[in-house]
C-alpha cells in the first residue's frame, strides 16, 4: 500500500478520489470502484473547493449528458445558493449567446460566464497526476499542459490548443476507455513516438480535456490554493 502522495511524495494524511468525489452522483450505480489514490492535505483537502468549482462548471456546459444535468439540478443550484461568494466567481461577466444547434441548424440562446482557467487547469492537472499515480504507480515527472475544445476564448472561439484537439479529435479512433463510471468519467493513456503519454479525460460524455506533458520538463507543476 503506498505510504506517499501521488504528487509531492510527503507522507500519506488522507486519499483523493479521481475526479473528486463531487463529481459523482449519490448512486452506487454510478459510483462503481471509485479511483483513489494516497495524498497529502494540500493535494486533497486543500482544493475541494477548486473541485467543485470545476464540477460545476462542467455540469452547465453544452454537450453533456442528462447525469450531468441532473447533478446540475441536485447540486449545482446547491452549491451556487449555499455560497453567494461562489455564484458571483461563477458567473462574473455573463453574457447572452446564441449556438447552432447540429440537428436542426436552428440557433438557440444560452448565456456564457468567463471562468477562471488557471483553477480549471490546476483541478484538471490533480487529475491527471493522480490518473498517471493510480496506473503506473510512480509520480508523473512532467509539467502538463491541458487543453480542451469545450472551453471557447473572449472571442466565442477554442484557442490554438482547443483548435488542434478539435481536428486531432476527427483524425484519431476514439478509443476504448478506462473507467467503471462512464456515464460520469472516463479516460485513456495514449502513448507518444518517444517515452511519454497523452492523456485524454470524458467527463459526462460529452466534455473532453487532454493532458499533455511538457517534455521540457522533469518534475511535476507546483499545485496550491
């Protein structure tokens, strides 16, 4: 039984679930063998916030499926009315826009809220240092970078990571997951022409991030609230 946390190697305190157990619906039919790996404080406890920050962010994104609406409905609403100070981080900016939707090329009207990406990145960075601990039992040795092209710019576009996601998407198999909850989370390794892996992360079916590491790199980004 490893005795270290999955990122900084101090000694255990506590485990951290992979995603965060917030993530999950209170059904044990969605909550098969959950992933868990050794932690300190400041890689658990410390960022549960940040956790359900993401959580929720992710819930009211377009594209995912009807768990993640109801964990919008059942804790999302929850978590905005309970902390006032959270709903105004949440939805800083708001602005009214329209999508096209695929099946019928009409456009519908939504609203957008800028997010605070630095905290999307470190939560999603957690998840994969903790992924990369829980299958090849050794810390990931890499800065990662993470991209995404459900995340859209000022300018209602994917950045140039999100851009090169989106065509890679197109181009690549998709793959057969890892994951006992797929409804909920799902991920796979993908190994690269040299010695690391990419990771790709599904949460809800329908919101995908890549973790990529920095091969510039040779220990892990520096995570704290």
């Amino acid at each position: 039984m490893a005795k270290t946390c999955y990122i900084c190697g101090t000694p255990k305190s506590s485990v951290e679930h992979v995603p965060a157990k917030c993530f999950f619906p209170k059904d044990s039919a969605l909550r098969k063998n959950l992933i868990t790996v050794p932690s300190c404080p400041i890689h658990n406890e410390c960022t549960s916030k940040d956790d359900e920050y993401v959580r929720n962010v992710i819930c009211m994104s377009l594209g995912t499926n009807a768990i993640a609406f109801k964990q919008f409905i059942d804790k999302v609403q929850e978590s905005l009315s309970n902390s006032p100070a959270l709903a105004d981080i949440t939805f800083q900016n708001t602005k009214q826009v329209y999508f096209k939707e695929e099946e019928n090329n009409d456009f519908q009207k939504t609203y957008a809220f800028e997010i605070d990406r630095d905290r999307f990145d470190r939560v999603m960075k957690k998840m994969g240092y903790a992924l990369y601990y829980h299958k090849f039992k050794q810390i990931w040795q890499r800065g990662l970078i993470i991209a995404t092209d459900c995340l859209l710019n000022s300018g209602m576009q994917q950045d140039e990571l999100g851009q090169l996601i989106q065509y890679a998407k197109k181009q690549l198999e998709i793959p057969t997951f890892d994951g006992q909850n797929p409804q909920v989370f799902q991920y796979k390794f993908m190994e690269t022409d040299g010695r690391d892996v990419i990771l790709w992360m599904r949460f809800y079916e329908g919101f995908d991030v890549f973790i990529i590491p920095n091969t510039n790199t040779s220990q892990p980004d520096e995570i704290s609230v």
